[in-house]
C-alpha cells in the first residue's frame, strides 16, 4: 500500500466521502452566501503550515522578508518533528492575523496552499497528487459546482503540484532523519538547516520560484543521503 499523508485544516474526527478527485473534477465547494464568514479562519492553532512557495508569494506580495514576517504574521512550531513556519492565530476569537475588519482575507489572492485547498485534503502518492473532500468540515448549505483546479486558483497548477510532490518528498526524508537522529543536537542541527535553506534564506521575489527551490532541493537531497548512509 501506497504511502500517502493527508494535507488539510481537518480535525482528526473529520470524515472524507470515501473517493479521490483529480484537478479537472467538478465539486460542490463554492458558497453562494459567504458575506463576511470566516468559520474556516479561526481557531486554527499552528495547523496552516507552510511551504517554501507560501513564504515566497507572502514575501513577494507583502514586500516583507522572513524575518519580518515571523514579527507578526508568522511563527514556528513542530510538525511531525520538523520546524515549520504557519500562520499566527490571534486574539480571543484565535483569528487568522491577515482577516481585515470586515472578517475578510486581505491575502486572498496570494493566500497559502492550505488556505486555498479548505474543504479539500491532499493526498500524495508517488508521483500523482489526489484531492478528497472533506464532508463536514465547511457548515455553509447551498454550495454549487466548481472545478477543482478553479477553487484552488493556482497559477501553473502541474507546476505547483510537481513542487508539492518534491517538498513532501524530501520533508519525509529528513523527518525519518530527525527521527532516526542518536543524539538531540544532530536534529536540531539538520531542522535549523532546513529551515534556513528553504525559508529564511530569501529568494529572488523577482524571479521564477521553482528553478530557484529545485536548486536548494538538490543541496537538501545531498546532505539527506550523506546523513542516511
């Protein structure tokens, strides 16, 4: 059996329909009705973890560089024994920091990959990413139709998929790593690498994402395979 890991804002009790869509399938997903809602954007905890390419397109649209998104935006927290950045929740009501007054998203159209997924989970496979819906996760009734590659509103989406593939990948390399790991300071050793290489080194915001993470994925993958041996 395939070893796959879903990705999604999910709770552990939350239930799937049971099958897996592709980018061209059609769902029921948009509201009709969402003036103002943002049941989806409160009380996360740290569960809106992101990738290299959410902090490229934060950075890139908000002007702003890592270390001046981890001042208020951002934050770092363990996932699965590896240090990853995810969106600050704030206040009493444990609100995304970017809802605007209005409760709305002032980042929609640069939103993280999580964000842009709800009420979608990622499945991933060995070369193929799947969708599944996650049936009770977003209360709003009156939904319609909409094609999977539509919600998600990514540009370059196969791109992007491709470069989701290849950062599960080698996050499940350096996890079985880090848990392998004899001694606490060769962990924190790698995780504070792998942290600085993918995220607080900048990127060229001007320039094409993906050439410049495949160039940082191969001085992972090296230092991963020296470690396994």
């Amino acid at each position: 059996m395939k070893n796959v890991r879903n990705e999604s804002m999910q709770k552990e009790n939350d239930l799937t329909d049971g099958k897996q869509y592709g980018l061209n399938d059609m769902m029921k997903l948009s509201c009709q009705d969402c003036a103002g809602c943002a049941s989806c954007c409160e009380g996360m905890g740290n569960s809106v973890v992101l990738t290299p390419y959410d902090v490229f397109e934060l950075e890139r649209n908000l002007g702003m560089n890592f270390e001046q998104l981890m001042q208020e935006k951002i934050e770092l927290s363990i996932n699965d024994g590896m240090i990853l950045p995810n969106l600050k929740m704030a206040g009493e009501g444990e609100c995304c920091v970017f809802l605007n007054e209005e409760g709305r998203c002032s980042i929609h159209t640069f939103r993280p990959g999580i964000c842009r997924l709800f009420p979608l989970g990622r499945q991933y496979g060995e070369s193929k990413i799947s969708y599944i819906f996650l049936e009770h996760a977003c209360p709003k009734p009156n939904k319609t139709k909409v094609k999977i590659k539509k919600w998600l509103g990514i540009p370059d989406i196969e791109q992007n998929e491709n470069f989701l593939l290849n950062w599960y990948k080698l996050k499940k390399q350096a996890i079985e790593l880090i848990e392998r790991a004899k001694e606490d300071t060769m962990a924190k050793e790698l995780n504070m690498y792998l942290l600085n290489l993918f995220f607080v080194q900048p990127y060229d915001t001007k320039q094409d994402f993906y050439s410049q993470f495949e160039v940082r994925r191969s001085m992972a993958e090296k230092l991963l395979c020296q470690l396994a041996k």
